[in-house]
C-alpha cells in the first residue's frame, strides 16, 4: 500500500496488486509477500468502501494485531487471505459477521489463541478453510460439521486441549480433504467418516487416536490419500469387500479404486495385510512400518504394476520375496521381519533395498544385472552364504553396501573396486579370507568396516589412513606398513610370527627331553626288579578248566599245609612273598577275610552285603 501514490497520473487500477473490473470498480488486491512494500500497519477500515471488492489476498504481511473486525463491512469479500501474518488474541466469537459470499477463508500461520469459535460453523458459502500453525489451545466446534460446502478444512498444526474428532464432521459430504495433523487428537475415528464420500485425502497424523481404523473409510470411492502414521490405532485392517447380500466385490470393481497413498506406520495395528488392498490398481505407496502385522504379503503387493515405494520395517511378516519385483518398484524397506528363502535376482527399478534383520539364506544372485539400478543395498544380520559375485561392478550406481553379519565366505572380489561412487561399504562379521585386494583403495569411500573376519596380508596403502583406524578388528592375519593404531606393523607380525615358531619349538624340544628323561628312569626301575627275581624259576601259563566247587569248598581248603610259605608250598615260594607278610598267620582271620571277600564280589548284585552289613560282619569276627 506504500507504493500507491495518488498524486502520479496512474489510475489506481495499474497500482501494484489492483486489480478492476471492466467498469473501473477495484474488485481485486493482492500484496502478497511484496517484500520490498510489506504492511506493517494495521488494515484501514477505508478499504471495505471499495463494495466490489471480492478478493483481499495480504499474506505474508507483517501485521500484528488482533484480527481487523473492521473487515465485516467487505459485503461482497468471497476470497479472504491473511496467512502468515502476526495475528494475535482469539478469533472473535461473531466471526459470522463476514461476508455471506466468503467462499475461501485462510488465517493460517499466524498467532491465534484460545478456542475456535462456534460461530465459524455459520459461514453459509465457505468452502475452504485454513487454521492450521497456530496456537489454538481450546476445543474444535462440532458446529463446522454444518458447514454443508466445505471441500478443504486444514486444522493441522495446533495445540487444541486434548480433544476428540466431532462425528458431526461426517456431515461435510462435499469434502474433499481433511487435514489435522499433530492437532492433538485423541479417542477414535469416528465411524461417520464412512460418510465423506468426496474425501480424497485424510491426514491424521501425529495424534493420539486409538482404536482400529474404521472399515468404512477403505470403502470410499475418491480417498486417494491415506495417512494415518503415529497414532496408537490398534486392530486389523478390515476391508469389507462385499455388496450386502451379492457377496465378493468382482476383481474389476475394486481394481477401479483411487486409492494411491497408504501410510498407517507406527501403530498397533496386527494381523494380515488384506488381500484386496493388493488389488488397488493404483496404488505406488505403501507404509506399513513400525506395527504388529504378521503372515505372508499378499500376492496382489507384489504384483502391483504402479507401486513404487514399499515401506514394511519392523513387523513380524514371514514368507518369502518373489523372483521378480514390481517393476516399478523403487524403494523397499522391510527391515526387522521374518522373511526367509533368498533375495530376488530381478529388480529393474529398485534403487533402495533394505532387508537387514531377516532370516535370508542361499547365496547372493550371481548375476546382479537385474538389480544394477540398486544405490543402497542391505542385508546385515541375515544368513547369506557363499561367495560376493564378481559381478558386484554392475551395480554402478551403488553408494551403500552392508551385507555385515552374515556367513560369506571367500575372498573380496577385486571388480569391487571399479565400482564408480562414493561408497560406503560394511562387509563385517563374516567369514571372509585372503587379502583385501588393492583394488579396494581406489574407491571413493565414505566408510568401510571389513572387521570381524579371516582376512589376512597387507592392508593396501591407499585405506592406511587414521579415518579407517577402526575398520580392520579383529582380522588377526592383516597387518599394516604405517602405524594404524589397531592393526600390527607388519615388521612386528613377522617378528611375532617367528617368536611363536620358536616358542613352539622350545616346547617340542623340552617336551621330547622330558619323554626320554622318564623313559629312562623307567627302564631303570624295570632292570632293577628284573635283577631281584631273576633267581626266580620261571613260571608255566597253563590254561583253567571249568571246575567245579563252590565258596564253602575254597574256604574249608584254607589250612596250615595250603598257605603259602608253609608246609607243602613253602620253601621255593616263600622267597617270592613280600617280607611284611612272612611270619606267622591265623589261619581263622585268614579264612573270615577270604569269606568276606568273595560274598563282596558276587556276580548279582542282590547277593552283595551292603557297606553297612560289612562293618557288622567285621566287628563280629574281632570279638569271636
């Protein structure tokens, strides 16, 4: 408005942001971020002497003051903007008293406070209305559900008491988009959502609803846009696919639905993913991450020809992945699930793959063609076997490869350094051997991490560097020619090398000589025992008969001429026996002992005394 100047020759109709009718009446002001000219002064009161005024536009002002009441007496005012201004206080409670042709009412981005007055719901054209960013702190009227032309109600982005959705909203028939996010919602959606069958979008995000996501608002014919990420929904997803009593909906039917944008992540939704959402011919992005679900992916997900971002992380879906993913497929995330059996082979859009966390097996796609579009690829924490394909230099537009934690084996392809991007490569925690290949220090790396594995050699030249100081753990056979703090110098592994070797040898010989130290002293003891009996006559091995004679008979045959040494063996055998055991014996105790003995080596165990019935026997025979 400063650059207006009344005194120049210029009709006001060729001023900045005038515009007139044919008729020379101002119909139209638009200053909108004039940055150089921006109202710092409070709105005239003069300007609603223009009666034909039916668009005032002065967003992204700087007008700080409480909303210009003044603007009631704009009779003909159909389009009012005043977004991003310093708009302060309450929206007045008569706020009704504006136009009965507004038909667009934007008071976004400003300062507002206190409630939304009721009497918004008596603006009888409106069609549009934007509140959202400010800082409302009261309650939302349930009156807005009369306002029967609304299309567009932005409530998003304010600080409401904790409030409910008003199931009068259910009344807005003609909406067509409803935005509320981070508005401070809590309870359910209600049920009369169902209702708004012009909706093609509904934002409720970053709220505090709770319950399931009501059946109806699947069914609607327009919703193209679905977004209802960080709530606590809970419950399955139940999409009614029927016509009352004619049953199933036909394949053709449903395929026809708009339905393009799903983002229910972070909930407590559970259960299977519905098979007729695969059959939304339309559908190019899916976010399903940070719930409960579990089962396979239905059929109809992975056939889908236009989907094209598909975001599954933290579930517990099981299954496996098809050969060939959508075509159009750009982005999958399914981190943090139960999926097993191998990876596609064929993925000719897929530029983001992220599968770590899963129960993967079999080796990498020997041929990586089909996936040449990938620039991050992960799969760590799976169990990926067998060897990294040469063919890993297809992927030339690879910024990320993590395939940490898995069972490879084999040595490190050398055609993965002709890969062409800064990359950031994490090839730790597996079974890894042989050299890293010199190769590897012409890449453009961001990070690497090959820790953790059996890889041995010199480190190449060009990854000697401090940044890579912590990337080659735990590798006992690598060594380095600078002074990498976790790795040894290779002067040092060699030096250590040939210190092992000696030491071993030093235990072999000391080992040796011990053997022969005790061999000898063996020998010694046996020539020295040989020498004692060697006046002994040699004895005859004649082999035992079956005979037949019992215990009693062994025992009654224990007498003075039997015992060695006396009588009819002694002489020539008493030379043999011990010298502690010469002398006189009791033939009696001699008897009772072999008794005993032979009771306590029956062959049934049953018939064998106890230690018990040992002692008693004993203690009897000392006092007999």
């Amino acid at each position: 408005m400063d650059s207006w100047n009344v005194d120049t020759s210029t009709t006001y109709c060729h001023w900045p942001g005038v515009g007139c009718a044919a008729d020379g009446s101002v119909v139209n002001i638009t200053l909108s971020d004039q940055t150089s000219t921006r109202i710092t002064r409070p709105i005239p009161a003069s300007l609603c002497d223009l009666k034909n005024l039916t668009h005032l536009d002065l967003s992204y002002q700087r007008i700080h003051t409480r909303f210009p009441t003044s603007l009631y007496n704009c009779s003909s005012l159909q389009y009012l903007d005043l977004k991003q201004n310093g708009f302060v206080g309450a929206i007045p409670a008569d706020i009704d008293r504006l136009s009965p042709r507004l038909m667009l009412l934007d008071l976004s981005g400003n300062n507002f406070t206190g409630d939304i007055p009721p009497s918004i719901g008596r603006l009888p054209a409106i069609q549009t209305l934007w509140l959202y960013a400010n800082f409302f702190n009261g309650s939302i009227p349930a009156e807005i559900g009369n306002l029967s032309r609304l299309q567009q109600l932005g409530l998003a982005y304010n600080s409401f008491a904790p409030v409910r959705i008003p199931s009068e909203f259910g009344n807005l028939t003609k909406l067509t988009f409803l935005w509320m996010t981070k508005a401070n919602l809590q309870g359910e959606i209600p049920a009369s959502f169902a209702q708004l069958t012009g909706l093609t979008q509904l934002d409720l995000t970053q709220n505090s609803l709770t319950g399931a996501i009501p059946a109806g608002i699947w069914s609607l014919p327009n919703l193209q846009y679905l977004y209802l990420y960080k709530n606590n929904l809970s419950g399955s997803i139940v999409i009614d696919g029927t016509i009352g009593a004619l049953g199933l909906l036909p394949d053709g039917i449903w395929s026809a639905a708009n339905l393009t944008t799903v983002m229910v992540s972070n909930n407590n939704l559970t259960g299977r993913i519905p098979p007729l959402l695969g059959k939304c011919s339309q559908l190019t992005t899916l976010f399903v991450d940070g719930n409960r679900f579990s089962g396979e992916v239905p059929d109809g997900i992975w056939a889908a020809v236009n989907l094209t971002i598909l975001v599954m992380n933290d579930n517990a879906f099981s299954g496996t992945l098809p050969h060939k993913l959508p075509p159009k497929l750009a982005w999958l995330e399914i981190v943090g699930n139960r999926f097993t059996g191998k990876i596609p082979s064929s993925a000719p859009s897929l530029v983001v793959f992220l599968a770590s966390n899963n129960m993967f097996s079999g080796e990498l796609p020997s041929d990586l063609a089909g996936l040449s579009t990938l620039e991050l690829f992960y799969l760590g924490n799976n169990m990926i076997s067998g060897r990294i394909p040469q063919d890993i230099s297809l992927l030339k537009s690879l910024a990320e490869l993590n395939l940490r934690h898995n069972q490879l084996t084999g040595e490190i392809p050398t055609s993965i350094g002709s890969l062409k991007q800064p990359i950031s490569i994490d090839l730790s925690g597996n079974e890894l051997s042989g050299s890293i290949p010199s190769e590897m220090g012409n890449l453009k790396l961001s990070f690497i991490n090959l820790s953790s594995n059996q890889l041995s050699g010199e480190i190449p030249v060009a990854l000697q560097t401090e940044a890579y100081d912590q990337s080659f753990l735990s590798n006992p056979g690598l060594c380095a020619s600078n002074s990498l703090r976790s790795v040894p110098t290779c002067a040092t592994r060699d030096h250590n090398l040939l210190s092992r070797l000696g030491l071993r040898i030093l235990l072999l010989a000391l080992g040796a000589l011990v053997f022969l130290t005790a061999a000898t002293l063996f020998s010694i003891c046996v020539i020295g025992k040989y020498r004692k009996r060697r006046h002994l006559a040699a004895w005859t091995l004649t082999p035992f008969h079956s005979l037949d004679f019992t215990k009693s008979d062994i025992v009654n045959g224990i007498r003075e001429e039997n015992l060695i040494g006396v009588g009819g063996a002694g002489g020539e055998v008493s030379d043999a026996v011990d010298p502690e055991l010469r002398g006189s014996s009791h033939v009696g105790d001699m008897a009772t002992v072999f008794e005993l003995g032979i009771l306590c080596t029956e062959t049934s165990p049953s018939q064998r005394p106890s230690m018990k019935e040992v002692f008693r026997f004993l203690v009897r025979c000392k006092r007999a």
